[in-house]
C-alpha cells in the first residue's frame, strides 16, 4: 500500500452550499430547462460559483477545501450516477445532462426518483433503486474534472464523496439487504482513490452519516471490514471518514481500528466527547473536530470550543478544527442581511462566519488564546447581550402556558366528532381537494415585490391577491373539487409567512437554503419567546369562502414544522418553543372558527423529519411533537373538522404518532412511493380520514386518468371508500398553471370514475 504524500490539515468545513449566495445556479439550472440556455452556459455558472468559493475560503485561512461537493440537483443522485446506479428508465435519453435531470424530476414518460429527507434535516435527497438488474460501474467523470478545476486553481483541494455504507444504507433495494451489496462497491471505491491520488489528491472524504443511526453488530462489523479493505488499496490519498449529525458511537472504535487516517465527528450534535477521547486508536489519527455547528446559525461559544479542542488534544495524532457538518444547511453570508438589528445580528454566524470561526480556533487551538483574544472578547460581548435582551423571555406567555390544564389538548372521541361534521359537511364519496397552495405566478411575484419595494400600498396589494384568490376559487370551481383551498397567494413560504407575523421570530432578505433541486428557502430565526399579535389568515380565508357555497380550507402550518424549518434557539428545550408556537396556532384556529370556517388544516409534513437518528431518544421527540400538534388544534369545536399534511418521509417508522395527532383527516405523500405507506396505515388500525397523494407534485409530467384510477383502486384496497380523499401529494406552489389545470382535471375525472 502507498499513501501518497499528505499532512494533516487544520482548519476546515466538512461541506459547502452550491446554490449561489443569490440562487444563481437555481436560476441557470431553471433557465436550462426552460431552454433559455444551454449546457455550455448551465456548466460556466457552476464553475464561476465555485471559483467565487473557493477563493473565499482559501482568502478565510482554511487549509483544506471540500472539492465535489457541487451539485446540479443532489450529492445522493450524484453518488448514484458515479456507481452506475441510476435507474433503467431512463437509459434511452442519450444527453448525460438530460438523463441526470430525468431521474430527478421526471418527464412526462419517465418516473422520477423518490425523494426523502436526509437524516434529520430539511434537505430532502433523492432515493437511489437498486434491484437485481443493477450493474455498479465506475464513471467518475465528473468528480475527477472538479478535482482538476480545483489543482488547476491552486486550491488545496479535499474530493468529498458519499461513503459505499451510507450510499447503500439510504438506497431502495430488492431482493436482499442493502448492506449485501458492499462487495460490489469495494473495488469501484479502491479504484476511485487510485484515480484521485492519479490526480493529485493528498486527502479524500467519504462521508458516513449513516454510521450515528443504530447499527446492528453484523452492520458494525462490515463497516470495519470496508474501511480495512478500502485503505488497503496499492495506491491512494489519506482517507478521511466523515461522520455527522450525532455521535458514531461503536462506529467509532470501530472505523478507529482500521488504517484510515482522519475521523471526523460532530461535537455539535450531542456526541460525547469525552468517549471520543477515550477511543485509544484514536492516537494514530487526526481527528476532525466539528465545533462549529454547521445547521444552526447561533455565534459558537469559542471559549467552549476551545475548551473542547483542548480536551482532545492528548487523545489524537492531530487535531483539525471543522463546522459539525456540510453548510449546506445554512446561508451564505450574514453581511448582506442589513435589516437585522444590530443586537441580533451580533448573536448570528451563517456560512461565512462559521467558516472565519474555524480560523479562530484553529489559530487559537495552535498558536494560543492571545492571537484571538479581540474574537473571543467579541463573542463574549455577543453572548451577553443575548442573554440579557428582554425579547428573549415573555412572561406573559409562560404564565399562559403554565396555566394550560390538562384537557387543553384533547378533543371528544374521534367518531363523535365524525357525526357531527358529517352533518355540518355533506361531502360525496371521496372528496377532492388540494393540499393548499397553487402556482405562484409571475404576477404574484410582482406584487409582493412591488408591496415590499414601496411601489404599491397595502391596499393594492390586497386587491390583487384578492383577484388571484378569486381566480383560484373560480378555477376549483370548474373543475369539480368538493373542498377548495384559497391558493396561499400572499404566502412567500409556508412557514416564512406566520414567522413574520409572530413576535420572537426574524425574517432574512438573503438566507436561502437549498431544500432540494432548485427549490430554495429562507428559514426563519425563533430567536425569543412566540405570541401572536393579531389574527394572520382570517380575512384571506373569509374572503375566499364569500366566493363559493363549498367548504374552503383555513390552511396553517403546524408548530413542529414551523420549528423544523426555522434556526431555532438553543437556549431552551425545542418541546418548550414548540408549545409556545403550538399556543399561538391554536389562538388562530379559534379565530377561524369563530369566522365560519368549517375546515381547518394544520401541515405537519416535517414531523418525521426530526425525528431523533437513536432509538432510544425518538419516544420523548414524539411525545412532545404530538402534544404541540393537539394543543394546536384542540380549541375548537368538534364540528370544525381538522385536517393535516404529511409528505417526504418515511412514515411507517413514526405511524403510532400520526395517529396520536389525532386529526381527522391526514393527507400524506404516496405517489413517488406507491402507494407504500398505505400498508403502513392498514398494519396500524389507523382510523381516520386519509389523502393518499395520487399524483407526484414535484415532477413536471401530467399523469393520466388511468394512472390516478390506479393509485386510487390501490388505495381502496388500504383504505374504505367512507374515509378515503382525494388529492396531490402536497401543495401545487412550484407548478405552472396549464399543468395544474390539466392534473386536476384528470384527478377528478378519476375520483368521478371511481365512484
């Protein structure tokens, strides 16, 4: 074995954002399938961002950069697409790009990928198959021209790709366990570090998230077995494995007892560090420290940090400091963010500052506290000012809260809430709905634009939503829904929009962060404590139901999700910000209901999504989740019938707290995953009312009446005909018109058929 020359660094991040700090690439990779540009243009903005990044980062003092991690949609399909492993379907499209696209978002002849979140994060990936017929090859094109980009650049470049257990681990496999397929994936990844090391790579990173979920001891002994196999190579870099998102735990020791020469471990995520110290293989190793969370967006106590580093230092080879993982998950730079005020911004760090904060602990780490002492006085000065800002503690909501009985979040039994709202909602057979919002067009875009610009009143702005509603409401209407939906026009996000609304929260102007694909966010800061100051969607959701005799949907998102896609506080318990969001729902549910709405939904779809990666802390998440949801939707009338939403998870594995939200009708995504969840549901004696998705929102193609009659059989098979709705698979937000149009429309043909 030759492990070309290399030395261990000091100062790095274990993963970097490829959206652009203003969307650039979203914008290219658009314009590329609308045909505006073409792949020669698509490729030269990819390569302009990188350079931008990699310049930044090496001018910030970082001696290592994470080459590869740039995406044109997600590192999962990227992975795939290494290996060889995308699906047969789409082979006969010859263009590369064209393939690469189709696999992720679909066309109207080829089904895409399914998609899922990744870990505990709102970046959702997109779901490898793997089925008998899969050949793996190695096709590392791609990667190896980002490593030469990078050389030839001067960067002191670090190739990241997804390790073979994680890659197998979140792949959909049949015909045997995911792991059973390691022996095929060896020799691709030895030949991968033969060519890396070909083009000059002193390191390479192979992360390995999936190595702090539960291993079973055979699962422990093959990711023993790979990385003795995979640094036993004639010829490679130093090997990096990068865990993150928890603790490794028995992975630990047992990556620790093969050659690899670096681990990376998340300090953030509640790994205890003093039994990382404790791994004595660890004495031959650089151990990569993520002290600087790389998926919230708090300043780092550097003190702490320091502290951490220091207890460290006798237990390894060397020690490098690193972000606890890849800053995809947070944005781009504080400095463009103007409007924060001066206090909070000062208790902030997004991707750029995070990165200036591994410099200050590396060079504190190596050259002494006096080298950083103004940083260390500042983040003091900062931590401070935070504890003491009065926004951060209201008591006038923790008194409420205190005084909260124990019935405040329970409802009568749920078939005699079924009688009533079957007589205030005479619904037919399998009612048809959507899930909440419709296409936000250019002219919508415009408006919000122009309100925020100044260009045009309030009163203006409410006019032209008005009309947008209006046209929405008319649209259902010829179409034949049964239960209408507003169409969310003044909504920029679902759950930026209540952010703004309620105290204890800050909105950014640039923070977006990738989700998936080209669809980009800008999560919310919960920095205090939560109340709402005034009613947010009664007068929308009154005005739509002026325009029609039908049901229309009051529509809010759920106090899990509204902390799941926010930066929450750090300070406190997330179950305690949860009641406090979930308080502030519920005072607009009454609100509804006090106006004459007859249905009311609370989206729940990140309710998996934080689910704990152990076992053993996922009962106590649960517990609290559920309870923030029923608080939520407890304090109206048990006519007022309560829909939810669920979409992109794996819900089999938290199905008993679906059921203990208790809503009375559960919209879920179903179609990517035919059908699956469904048997799920039937296994769980869940009894309420269901949506399973019937056409897959997030693919362009428009299915057909036949196709929708299908998943509809298949449903009812699950599902009796008395329970079972009609709908997408989640909101219709990021569609265009003449597809939405032309969806429902065979939607309803189908549920009309069915009947």
């Amino acid at each position: 074995m030759t492990v070309i020359s290399h030395r261990p660094f000091t100062a790095t991040v274990l993963g970097l954002p490829r959206v652009g700090p203003r969307r650039e690439l979203k914008r290219a990779i658009e314009s590329y399938w609308a045909g505006r540009i073409d792949a020669a243009q698509l490729h030269e903005t990819g390569r302009a961002l990188r350079r931008d990044q990699y310049a930044e980062l090496a001018a910030t003092g970082l001696d290592s950069i994470p080459v590869g991690t740039f995406s044109y949609y997600d590192q999962m399909l990227d992975t795939a697409v290494l290996l060889g492993a995308l699906p047969a379907r789409v082979a006969g499209i010859a263009d590369r790009l064209d393939r690469y696209f189709a696999a992720a978002r679909g066309t109207e002849s080829v089904e895409p990928l399914e998609m899922t979140k990744w870990f505990d994060t709102n970046y959702h990936y997109l779901v490898p198959e793997l089925g008998p017929d899969t050949t793996f090859g190695l096709h590392p094109e791609d990667l190896l021209a980002q490593v030469a980009e990078a050389v030839e650049l001067g960067v002191p470049a670090r190739p990241v790709v997804i390790g073979p257990v994680t890659f197998l681990k979140l792949a959909k496999t049949t015909g045997g366990a995911a792991l059973d397929r390691i022996d095929e994936l060896i020799p691709l990844y030895r030949e991968l570090l033969r060519l890396l090391a070909d083009a000059g790579s002193g390191w390479v990173q192979l992360d390995e998230p999936a190595l702090v979920t539960d291993l079973t001891p055979a699962e422990l002994a093959t990711v023993r077995r790979v990385y003795t196999e995979l640094t036993a190579a004639a010829q490679r870099p130093a090997v990096l494995v990068a865990t993150y998102f928890g603790h490794p735990g028995a992975a630990l020791e047992a990556l620790a007892a093969t050659d690899v020469e670096g681990i990376a471990v998340d300090l953030v995520a509640g790994t205890d560090v003093a039994a990382v110290a404790a791994v004595p293989a660890l004495s031959h190793k650089l151990l990569v420290a993520g002290v600087v969370d790389g998926r919230n967006v708090w300043r780092t106590d550097l003190d702490g940090a320091l502290s951490t580093l220091a207890t460290l230092l006798g237990s390894v080879r060397a020690l490098a400091v690193s972000t606890s993982c890849s800053l995809l998950h947070v944005p781009y730079s504080l400095a463009v963010e103007t409007r924060l005020d001066d206090a909070l911004r000062s208790w902030l760090a997004f991707g750029a500052e995070k990165t200036a904060e591994v410099h200050v602990l590396a060079t504190g780490l190596n050259s002494g506290t006096e080298a950083v002492a103004a940083e260390l006085e500042t983040a003091r000065a900062a931590a401070a000012s935070r504890r003491a800002d009065p926004r951060i503690s209201n008591a006038q909501v923790r008194a409420r809260l205190a005084a909260l009985g124990p019935d405040a979040a329970r409802r009568a039994p749920a078939e005699q809430r079924r009688t009533l709202q079957r007589e205030r909602l005479p619904l037919p057979p399998l009612p048809t709905t959507t899930i909440g919002s419709y296409p936000q067009t250019s002219a919508i875009r415009l408006a919000r634009a122009a309100l925020r610009s100044g260009e045009v009143d309030r009163t203006e702005y409410v006019r032209r939503m008005r009309a947008e509603i209006g046209e929405v409401i008319a649209l259902q209407e010829k179409l034949g829904l049964d239960v209408l939906v507003h169409g969310e026009p003044e909504r920029n996000d679902m759950v930026q929009y209540f952010a703004e609304q309620f105290d204890g929260f800050a909105a950014t102007d640039l923070g977006w962060v990738q989700s998936y694909g080209t669809r980009c966010v800008r999560p919310p800061i919960l920095f205090g404590d939560v109340s709402r100051p005034a009613a947010m969607t009664v007068d929308w959701i009154t005005y739509a139901q002026s325009l029609t005799d039908k049901p229309v949907k009051g529509m809010l998102t759920g106090p899990v999700t509204i902390l799941a896609w926010s930066f929450v506080r750090d300070d406190q318990p997330p179950a305690d910000s949860a009641r406090q969001v979930a308080l502030a729902i519920r005072d607009e549910t009454v609100d509804l209901q006090n106006a004459g709405i007859r249905i009311i939904q609370v989206d729940e779809p990140a309710l998996r999504e934080l689910l704990p990666l152990r076992a053993a802390d996922q009962q106590a998440y649960l517990d609290w989740s559920v309870h923030a949801f029923r608080l939520a939707t407890s304090g109206v009338a048990d006519s007022v019938q309560i829909h939810t939403h669920l979409c992109y998870s794996e819900f089999g594995e938290v199905i008993d707290a679906i059921a203990g939200l208790d809503a009375d009708v559960t919209s879920i995504e179903a179609a990517r995953s035919r059908m699956e969840v469904l048997g799920d549901l039937t296994a769980s004696g869940f009894a309420a009312g269901v949506g399973p998705g019937v056409y897959d929102i997030h693919s362009p193609r428009v299915p057909g009446v036949e196709e929708i009659t299908a998943s509809l059989r298949a449903a009812l098979e699950a599902v009796p005909a008395e329970r079972l709705w009609v709908n997408p698979d989640c909101g219709l937000k990021t569609r265009g018109p003449a597809e939405v149009e032309a969806s429902l429309r065979n939607m309803v043909a189908a549920a009309h058929g069915v009947r």
